[in-house]
C-alpha cells in the first residue's frame, strides 16, 4: 500500500471516544488487579474488596487475564465456593 492510502484510510476510521474511554478504564483496572495479585494468589471477592472494584467488573477483567494467559487458575478455597487465581510465571 501507497502511504497516501494509509493516510486516507487513517483519517476515515475514526475510534469513536466512548470506545477509547472504555480502553483505558479496563487498563486501570487490569492493572489494579495485577497489583493485588503480584502480592498473593486471591480470589474473586478478595480482589474485589482488596481493590474496591465491583466483583462483576473483576469476574469480566480475570476471565479476560485468563483468556489470555496472563492469570492461572490455582485450587478452591476452604469453603469450595471461589478459585484462587495467580499471575503467571513469564
């Protein structure tokens, strides 16, 4: 491709803004996340508490993690209701 072209193309596609705001809110909570896992292997709840993000924002931002293996699954805690989830050895 010509770089004109790319140049054209670059001004048709616009991201709109609600779109990157939402980008960059997930970053900050990916990397909320990260923090409280680097110290220790949590759970759902627990991060959630220890990061004050609501459980349904963690729940969707570690399953994403997860998706793309950034966190692991560990064991179930003492009452078998929540997994613990680590960051991944690199």
């Amino acid at each position: 491709m010509d770089r004109k072209t790319i140049e054209i193309i670059k001004k048709k596609w616009i991201i709109p803004d609600a779109v990157k705001q939402h980008h960059k809110d997930y970053l900050q909570l990916r990397k909320q996340i990260r923090q409280v896992l680097k110290e220790e292997p949590e759970t759902i709840p627990g991060i959630a508490i220890k990061t004050g993000i609501p459980s349904d924002q963690v729940l969707f931002v570690v399953m994403t993690m997860r998706k793309y293996n950034e966190v692991e699954t560990g064991e179930l805690d003492d009452m078998d209701e929540y997994y613990f989830y680590k960051l991944k050895e690199k």
